[in-house]
C-alpha cells in the first residue's frame, strides 16, 4: 500500500484515541498471561479475532495505534511486516490477522473435531476471505465507480453460502460447533447488510444464521456494546 493510500485510508481516525482494556480486575500473573491486541481504531481485520475472544468468554488488551501514531513510523518499523494486527499472547507475538485467528481457534478448541473438519473450516474460511477481498477492494478502492457492479454479484457469491447452511443441518458452516470462520462469516454478513440492507433478502439460511450467532449471550452483549457499534467498519469511513 502506498503511503498516500495509507493517509486515504486513516484519513477518519480519531487522531486520538488512548487503549483500551477489556479486561476484569485481575491478578498480576493473569495480567501477565493477557492477550494483547494491536491495532488501529475501527474494526478492519481485528474484528474477527475480537468477536472470537468475546465469544469464548476472553479478556484481553486493546492497544489502538492512531493515525499520527502510525504515520510517525515508530511502531510501523516495529511490525514484522509494516503491519497491523498485531497479537501477544505472553512470550509469543504474532502478526497476519489470519494466522492470528487459527492460532486462537486452536488453542480454544474451535478448529474442528478431527482433520477431515479441519480442512474443511479452512476452506469455507478462505471462501469467506475471497467475500472479505472484493469487500475491502470495493470500500478502499471502487466504492463510487463500481457499487452498482457489486450488489450486482454479491447475491452469486451469499447464494453459495446459503447453500451450504442449508445443507449442513449442525447450524454452522461446518459441522455441528462454532469454528473460527463462523465468526468471519457472520461479519461480512452484517457488513453488507450495511453496505446493501436488502443483501439477505432472499436468503433464509443466512438470516436464520445470522440471527442465531448473533443471538449467542456474548455475542449478543459485544454487538449491542459501546465498544462495538462506535468503532469504524472501515478506515477511510466508508461502509
Ligand atoms: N495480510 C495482513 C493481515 O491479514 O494481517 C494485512 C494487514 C494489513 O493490510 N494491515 C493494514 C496496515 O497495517 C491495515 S488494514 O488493511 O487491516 O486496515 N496498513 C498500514 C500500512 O502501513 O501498510
């Protein structure tokens, strides 16, 4: 990313915003075994992992880096890629929001009951991520010249996902348990419902879907929260 389509895409950062901390009193060993979350102040590729760890019933620390912050280069040169997320997890840090999300989903038992679901949930999370790809080129890249194109294919790419709730009777895509791409799917369904409210419309499985993720006592709390509905979809205010 060029450095003018970095400022583009910050352009709506609060210029400040201090961290944050989800985190319950706790006891100074439990502090130093936290989570630790970095990244900039929307939901982005973050929301993902912290949908996950609200859902699991996790607490960690939010550290949001503010665009001045970012533009100084500090941190930037501190990233083993030039980029955020960033996660920490005691001793071991981690970047690429993916591998961030698998590493979670192992580690919290929501990667499958054996290899052959495993694979599975890999692929259907890939296909969410072709869905998340085309939404981020249409926000940052297309979004006044090619909207009408897209809402023109996107009920091709949901009417691929319907099918596979339909057909998997276990109410996830994989399954019969939450898996880390459920959580991804659920966030692309309730940002195109942004993008386009009617996206669902004609979707049955996915609204039922939608509505019973969402419905999950945690899940529930986190959408309806401060935290949730006041941080940015996107960096450059475009959702
Ligand atoms: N493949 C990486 C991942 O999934 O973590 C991409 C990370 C990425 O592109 N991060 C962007 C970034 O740090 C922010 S965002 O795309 O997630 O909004 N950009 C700043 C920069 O200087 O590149």
């Amino acid at each position: 990313m060029t450095l003018q389509n970095m400022q583009a895409r910050l352009a709506n950062y609060p210029s400040c915003h201090p961290p944050t901390a989800h985190l319950r009193s706790s006891t100074k060993e439990e502090l130093q075994m936290a989570y630790v979350l970095t990244y900039f102040p929307v939901r982005g590729r973050a929301e993902a992992i912290r949908l996950m760890l609200k859902d699991q019933g996790k607490d960690w620390t939010e550290v949001t880096v503010t665009r001045d912050m970012w533009l100084e280069g500090t941190v930037k040169n501190s990233c083993l890629f030039g980029q955020l997320p960033k996660f920490e997890d005691g001793d071991l840090t981690l970047y690429q929001s993916n591998a961030i999300r698998r590493y979670l989903a192992r580690k919290l038992g929501i990667y499958g009951k054996d290899d052959k679901e495993e694979a599975f949930i890999d692929m259907m999370d890939d296909a969410v991520q072709d869905l998340q790809n085309k939404y981020i080129k249409l926000i940052y890249q297309e979004y006044d010249t090619k909207k009408e194109d897209y809402f023109k294919q996107l009920p091709c790419d949901l009417a691929r996902f319907e099918k596979i709730l339909t057909c998997n009777e276990g109410g996830f895509l994989v399954g019969k348990q939450i898996s880390f791409a459920d959580y991804a799917l659920l966030l692309q369904l309730l940002n195109h419902e942004v993008l386009c409210p009617s996206a669902l419309d004609n979707f049955p499985s996915l609204q039922a879907y939608r509505d019973r993720l969402s419905a999950r006592p945690n899940i529930k709390a986190y959408l309806e929260s401060h935290a949730f509905k006041n941080t940015p979809i996107n960096g450059n205010g475009k959702q």
